[in-house]
C-alpha cells in the first residue's frame, strides 16, 4: 500500500502527533547512568503505552531504588523492588500465553502472513536506568508483537471484533497498572522518608531523634547537626522526582497506601493475579484448543463466521 499511487500514506505525522500531546519528563535531577537503547514500535496501542508510561514507571523506579535507599532500610525497598518486579513478571507471562495461543490459531487456519501497519515505526533512543525499566520496555515490545497477530486473526474472523477489544484493553489495563503500581509505591516511601525528617514543616517526626540498628549516625536520627552534611538539610522534605502524572485518566494516588507490611503486599498481589489470569483467556484457550483439531473442525466450532461466533459458547466462555 505503500507504493499505491491512489494512496497517501502516514509519513511520520502520527507519531509527532503522539509525542507533541505528552509532558516531557524532566530527567534533569536523575545522575545515574543508563543504558542507551533504541526501540521500535509499530502497533498504535505500544506507542502511546511507551509515551505515557515508560517515564513514569522509570523515575518511580529510580527513586525506589536509589534515592529510598538513602534514608530507609534496604530490606524496605527490597521489599518493594520484588514486588514490582512480580507484577512485571505476571504481565510478561500472560503476554507470552496471549502470542502462543495467536501462533497456534494461526497454524490451525493455515494463515501464513499477519496484518502490518503502514504508519511509520516509533524509534527513538531511550536510557533504561535499571532493570525494572529493562523489563518493563520487554513487556511493551512484547505487546508490541501481539497487536498486529490480533488484528489478522480479526480479519480473517477467526476471533470476533468484540473478543479483540476486549482483550486489547485487558493487556492495556494490565500493562498501565504496572506505571501506576510503581507510582503508588514510591509515593509511600516518599511518605516514610518524609516522616523521617519532620514533613515540610521540619518538625521532628517520630523516629527523628532515635537511631535505626544497622546503620550509621545520621541527620535522621538527630545525631548529627543538619549543618554537618553539606547539601543537605534535615527540614527539606524528600524531592518530588516521581511525581509524573500518567495521562490516560489513571486517577489519583490514594492516601491508604502506606505498604502496611508483606500482609498488604500479597493481598493486592493475589488481587491482581487473579485478573491477570483471566487477561488473554479467550485467545490462549482457544489457540491451544485449535491446535489439536483441522481447519474444518476449527471453522466449524467458530459457527463459519463473525455473526455466529459472537453466540458461541466458547467466545463467551472466553470474553468474560
């Protein structure tokens, strides 16, 4: 389509369109090194993920890692860290359940080529920071892939217009959660360290003037005068580094999540497996399910086409 000359093709608009309408992240506090790398994104639901997202979900991370560990235990953040890389390591799987199950519809309908876009590529060269941020861009490069196997299963009506939104807007749900997850935890350490030092108006917080077992003497713990320690003062509250709003209508942080031990953590954990495991049902079931029948059988079950599908027992099944 790119060679017709009756017509006109995207070229590059699209994509400074995408990136005119997002806030710059503002990296300018941020001193750790990074590691250059350049990604490429065709799908129109990965561009703008990465747009809204990935800043997000890497100064949030940043913060947990690095500047937390300034002021707050390590087995506090380490504590945080696992728990944001599960939940990465939740979306990927399912990702990789949704591909598989779209490469065997494929196979039982003997479909050899897939849906392609002729909009231009996104590539630009990003710093990842830490491995979350690493393994955050594979989950986006991963739904990436997806996309455009979706969009040729469609066509061919091997799934319904319906099971396919549905599942695009679970793993877009599932992918965004993962920004605001780091976004929330970060907030609840900012909090702790906040408290630490008096809040904003420098009055002495609770553990302010008693000594943490296991670390060194500091202006926390009201040991040290605030002007021992150049560049730094005790009644300064903990920088806003991870205060980037996400644009796609996450809400607000809520005021109750303070971490309130590994209790909290599982419960929410559970909560969120429990939706994850239900995120590519109907793409998984069926494509493990059409690779142990033909092609025929396969159309068969399907109702031979999009209207009958849509009353299929097993698209419901699925869609729910």
């Amino acid at each position: 389509m790119a060679d017709s000359t009756i017509v006109k093709t995207d070229q590059g608009g699209v994509n400074e369109r995408i990136l005119a309408r997002e806030a710059k992240a503002d990296f300018r506090r941020v001193e750790a090194a990074s590691l250059k790398m350049r990604t490429h994104l065709t799908s129109a639901e990965a561009k703008r993920l990465f747009v809204r997202m990935f800043n997000t979900l890497q100064l949030n991370a940043h913060f947990i890692s690095v500047i937390a560990r300034t002021r707050l235990e390590h087995r506090e953040v380490e504590a945080v860290e696992a728990t944001l890389r599960q939940e990465i390591d939740t979306v990927k799987e399912t990702l990789g359940h949704a591909i598989d199950g779209a490469e065997a519809l494929f196979q039982a309908n003997g479909i050899s080529s897939f849906a392609s876009y002729d909009t231009q590529p996104l590539e630009v060269e990003v710093g990842i920071l830490s491995s979350s941020g690493r393994r955050y861009l594979e989950v986006l490069n991963q739904f990436d892939q997806l996309m455009p196997l979706l969009q040729t299963l469609e066509i061919h009506e091997v799934i319904t217009t319906k099971t396919l939104d549905i599942q695009r807007a679970t793993l877009k749900r599932q992918i965004r959660n993962i920004a605001t997850s780091a976004r929330r935890l970060a907030t609840a350490l900012r909090r702790r360290m906040n408290a630490l030092t008096g809040g904003v108006d420098g009055a002495a917080g609770p553990a302010s003037h008693v000594g943490i077992q296991g670390r060194k003497p500091s202006v926390v713990d009201g040991a040290v005068p605030p002007g021992a320690m150049p560049g730094r003062r005790a009644d300064v509250p903990v920088p806003e580094l991870a205060a980037i709003e996400p644009l796609d209508g996450l809400g607000s942080t809520r005021e109750g999540a303070e971490m309130d031990g590994a209790a909290g953590h599982e419960e929410r954990a559970l909560e969120r497996q429990n939706e994850v495991e239900q995120a590519v049902g109907a793409i998984h079931q069926e494509g493990m399910a059409a690779a142990n029948c033909t092609p025929e059988e396969h159309r068969a079950d399907w109702g031979g086409g999009r209207g009958d599908a849509e009353h299929s027992p097993r698209t419901d099944s699925g869609e729910g």
